[in-house]
C-alpha cells in the first residue's frame, strides 16, 4: 500500500505495525486514527486489499501464529 500513502516507509511500517500487534491483544501503542475515518478520502482498488491479505496471511503461516489468531 506504500503507492497510496504519501509519507515516509518508516512511518508507515512503525504504524502498522503497532496497530496489528493491538489489533492481535498486544500493548495498545497504536496512536493513529481508526483505518475507515483515516483513509475515507483514498480510493484503494479490491486487488491491493486482495495482495494486502494473502502477504498478511504468508506472514502469519512464517511465523507460526496460531490459527485461533490467524482466523
């Protein structure tokens, strides 16, 4: 998604990257807005969100997450 967002990669990844882990029931360090009212003005086609989940999935399979989480 780094095409559609015009700020640096590391703002980005450290973003995303506390969100997920808050999302999963880690420390809640993420300081940014909820996704739906932060990203309403950009328009996101159905295949980068399609590429987005199989990466996310590839991810969790690497790394051994438990299904109960993968779900």
């Amino acid at each position: 998604l780094k095409q559609v967002f015009q700020i640096p990669q590391e703002h980005i990844t450290a973003q995303q990257v506390d969100f997920m882990v808050a999302a999963l029931g880690g420390p809640d360090r993420y300081c940014g807005r909820n996704p739906q009212d932060a990203h309403t003005h950009i328009y996101i086609p159905e295949e980068m969100w399609i590429e987005r989940e199989k990466h996310l999935k590839a991810a969790f399979v690497k790394v051994d997450c438990p299904q109960d989480i993968q779900d």
